[in-house]
C-alpha cells in the first residue's frame, strides 16, 4: 500500500461480471456526497457488505493494515472483512446482480458463459 498515491482506492473482484452496475452506484454515491469518511461499500439486497466492491479511502486502508502487522507475527494477513471493518463505511445498496459472482461453470452458464469458450 505504501507506493499508492492515489487518495483513493476501488477494489473490484474481478470475478463479478455485473460489477460495472456497482461501479456506478459508488460513482453516485460519491457525486451526491454520501461517502463516509473512509469510503463506501456496496450492501447487497440481504444486508451483506461486499468488500471487493468498495471504495475505500487509501490511507484509511493503509492505517487499518498497519494496526494488524503490528498485532501479529505470523505473517499471515487479516481477512479484508477484518481490516474494513475498522473504517467508517457509507453503505450503498448494490443494484440487482452486480455483485454476483461466478464461482463455477453453473455461476458462468448463467451470464452465457460456455466451457471451452476463449
């Protein structure tokens, strides 16, 4: 995190094929002035925050980081749901599937994803 200069960061799962719905969302959310201090994450339709759809900001996560490296020594990192949970988050609800994920070949046939395909 050190060689970050930008104020801010987007996590974005890179396995979410209706993210960009998210992205706007938080786009949004940022133009009407509803982040918190340290950012805002997306909440799907069950209350569930989706840390790898969130925009955080970049010394807040820096911070929240370092306070873990120095709890422990078995350099072995905090989950991301443990480090954010220490930042003050806007929640925004996500629009409907942007957050779903693909997990296996099931997950893929659903957004017309074959086996085999390139």
């Amino acid at each position: 995190m050190q060689v970050l200069d930008s104020e801010w960061t987007l996590l974005l799962a890179c396995y979410m094929p209706g993210a960009s719905q998210g992205v706007h969302a938080l786009r949004l959310a940022w133009e009407r002035q509803e982040f918190g201090t340290d950012g805002a994450i997306l909440v799907d339709s069950a209350g569930f925050r989706q840390p790898l759809l969130g925009c955080y900001r970049t010394e807040a996560l820096r911070l929240a980081l370092l306070s873990f490296n120095a709890q422990t020594s078995t350099g072995k990192g905090p989950s991301l749901r443990k480090v954010i949970a220490r930042l003050n988050l806007a929640e925004v609800l996500a629009p409907a599937g942007s957050v779903a994920d693909i997990d296996d070949w099931v997950d893929a046939q659903v957004w017309g994803i074959e086996k085999g395909m390139a």
